[in-house]
C-alpha cells in the first residue's frame, strides 16, 4: 500500500498556516482533555486495517493502566492536515497525533509539536527515516517506513540479456538507459517502465528528489537552509533534468503515465515500475519468483530513496503531557511497531518488529526492503519551508517531462524558494 505524505492542495495549506499561524498553538490547552482523558487522532479513518492495529494499541494501553484513558478519533486523509491546521489555529488540538513525517519541522516550527522527552532510549533502536528530528529534538516516531525499488521480472531481463543488479552492484545511469532502451526495442511494451509520473502529490519530492540526490543535486543547500542555488539549478541537477526530460522524449516513459502502475506491469504493458515496497504483494501474487525487487539506480553518488512517512507525537495544546508521553512510550514497544506494520504491510521501524512480521525477519522475503531503508534512505529537506519547496519542485519538474527548458526551469524554482525562504526569516 502507498505510504505517501501531504497532498500539493495539503501543502499549500500548510504553508499558509506557516506564514500567517506561526506559534499560534503554543500557551492554549484544549480544556476537554483535563483530567485522565485524552484524545489521538489519526488520519486512518479510511484505513480500517491500520486503524484496527492502532485501536487494538490503545485498548491494550487503557486496560494497563488507570491513570489515563486514550480515545482514538479518526479522520480521512484527504481532510486530516486542514483539521489539524484549523484546531492549532483555536487551541484545540488533540493530546496525541499522526503527522506526516516531512511535516514535522514545519508542525514542530508552527507550535503545534511538543519534543517527546524521556523517550530517548524507547527510540534508540528505530529507523532514523522513522523519527521526527527538528532543531536538535524529537518530536515523533512512525511504526513503519517504505522503500522504493525497481520492480521487474527475471524472464525479461534474462530474456533482453540484462545483467541484474544487486545492492552490491546497482545499475549505473548508462547500463540503466541501456536497458529502457532494451525493454522499449522489444517491441513487447506500451512504454519500457511507468514512473507513477500522473502521480503529482507528494510522490513528486519523495520519488524523484532521490534520483536528483543520486546525480550529485538536492532540493536546498542542507548546512543553511537559506538557498537552494547549487544544487537545484546546479551542474549535477541540469544532468538530472535533461536525464529525465529524455526518458519522455526518447519514449521510454509517458510524461503521464497510466494512474495505476502495478496494473500496468502485471498486464504487460510495461516491462519495469519504479514503484515501492507496497506494490510487492501484487507482483509476487502475478509472478512468483520471477518477480524482482531491484535496488535504485546509482546515478553517480549511490543510490538514494525517499524515507519518512506517518509517526506520532504530542500536541503543545496537550492538557496531560505525562499521561501522552506514558501512551507514546507504551506504543513503541516491538510489538505494537510489528502490529502496525503488519496491518499497513510496511516496513517494520525496529529491527525486533521486524522480527515479528513475517516476511522481515532474517531471510525473509521482505527484509530486502528494510535493508534498502537503512542503506539508501534519505530525508526530505528538515525544514518548515518544506511544503513550499515540495509544490515548487513538482511543478517544476512536471514542467521538465513536458519539455520545458531544463536550466530556465531549475533557476525559477530556485529562485521562488529562496524568496520563501528569506520571506519567512529562514524559519528561525
């Protein structure tokens, strides 16, 4: 299942927010939640799987215990950061929260987040793409992660004499042309692969920034947060741009794909995805064992892929902050991480979790996914100007696969985002 994070309309919303909301949780308290009651809220109201697994974790939790009784509240993930926005803005945010991850420092900036003190050692064994790390603190913690891969199968590789790759020896940028370039003179394919590119949310930043990563680019300068010149309009980026730019004009991918990619693959009119770990269920169900799960490609400087999805943390507002953090350290235990993931069908966030859920443990037939998270996983940009640079990026590279001038297009983008940036003080 997708994993995905804040919507381009989310984003805008929170950004929004982030001008004109700064700090405006801060001092209230939502006065309902006095006493021994508190409230989660959760964006899985459409999710009864994951909702079940979180409801079952509270249940556990109230029956442990008689000082605190957690009520789980759910919303649907298409309105659940606007109601969150919209109840920082009245001081009435619930104790406890889901947020997606790349929100974090920019919920954390707005004063919505309260850092998880005391929980140190609790978190000590998760997946560092699993936790909220903004100015120093940790504010959140997901049960799970994704990871992207590659997804094809050995009968058409083996079929175009491709040499298939391991993490050892990913492919390079030339051997992976070479092989789009294969699938497309096969004759075999609508298109040689299916880069989710109809996909124009948060998939945008999460899938391709790894790729402009790989050749040497990035989203913003990381050691200031004050500029994006360099790296997002810079040489390696230009490469990035004109690389992708080519997969559409060289007919190896649609500048917008079909809407589903698995489908597309199981049917055979693709010969590749770049997809994720959620798209593995249905590829082994079609295929078997000839279905392979591939490591990104090395575009020069490894091979990246986005990390972060949903975690969990305390409200400012939060009227009982000991009987919450008693909850979030209840929660993270192995047990509750593996149960979640399980019903998410996610990667496990600690490595005792994932000895739970089968198929992740040593030798099973996920725990390639959870070795490409450890090795390869990187981080959106860790700043609240996030929401602005992820809907930047993504109109500008839509307006790459669409032909438009590669180095004209970078230097907008950069320009606008440093313009946020400094409008916004650098969110200091």
């Amino acid at each position: 299942m997708k994993k995905k994070a804040i919507t381009v309309a989310t984003a805008a919303v929170a950004v929004a927010v982030m001008i004109g909301l700064g700090g405006c949780a801060k001092g209230g308290s939502d006065s309902s939640e006095a006493g021994g009651n508190i409230t989660l809220w959760t964006h899985n109201a459409g999710n009864s799987a994951e909702l079940d697994a979180i409801q079952s974790i509270v249940d556990d939790f109230n029956a442990s215990q008689k000082k605190t009784t957690v009520k789980v509240q759910a919303f649907p993930q298409e309105s659940y950061n606007q109601s969150v926005t919209a109840a920082a803005s009245s001081k009435k945010l619930p104790c406890i929260l889901d947020i997606d991850g790349p929100n974090v420092p920019s919920w954390a900036w707005a004063g919505y987040l309260a850092p998880l003190t005391g929980l140190d050692d609790n978190l000590s064994g998760f997946l560092p793409s699993a936790l909220g790390v903004y100015d120093a603190k940790t504010y959140s913690y997901g049960f799970y992660d994704v990871a992207l891969t590659m997804i094809t199968r050995k009968s058409i590789l083996d079929a175009n004499g491709i040499r298939i790759p391991s993490m050892e020896k990913p492919w390079t940028k030339d051997e992976f042309t070479a092989v789009l370039g294969a699938l497309k003179e096969s004759g075999k394919f609508d298109y040689a692969a299916n880069f989710s590119t109809a996909d124009v949310g948060e998939w945008y930043p999460y899938a391709y920034s790894p790729l402009l990563q790989s050749f040497g680019g990035d989203l913003i300068v990381r050691k200031t947060y004050k500029t994006a010149d360099g790296v997002l309009n810079g040489a390696a980026a230009v490469q990035w741009g004109t690389w992708f730019q080519s997969l559409v004009k060289d007919g190896y991918i649609a500048a917008k794909s079909g809407t589903d990619q698995s489908a597309e693959f199981i049917n055979g009119k693709v010969g590749l995805i770049y997809a994720g770990s959620w798209a593995a269920d249905g590829a082994r169900k079609a295929f078997g064992d000839d279905a392979l799960f591939l490591p990104s490609v090395d575009f020069g400087h490894g091979p990246k892929i986005g990390g972060g999805s949903w975690q969990w943390g305390m409200s400012t507002n939060c009227a009982n902050p000991d009987g919450a953090l008693a909850y979030l350290k209840f929660a993270a235990q192995d047990k509750n991480v593996a149960a979640v993931a399980k019903a998410a069908g996610t990667i496990p966030a600690t490595d005792g979790a994932a000895a739970l859920v089968p198929g992740y443990q040593a030798g099973g037939d996920n725990e390639v996914f959870l070795e490409f998270a450890k090795k390869y996983a990187e981080l959106r940009p860790i700043t609240p100007g996030y929401p602005y640079i992820a809907t930047t990026f993504t109109k500008a590279t839509q307006d790459i696969l669409n032909g438009a001038d590669v180095r004209n297009t970078l230097d907008k983008a950069v320009k606008d985002i440093d313009a946020n940036q400094k409008q916004n003080g650098y969110y200091k």
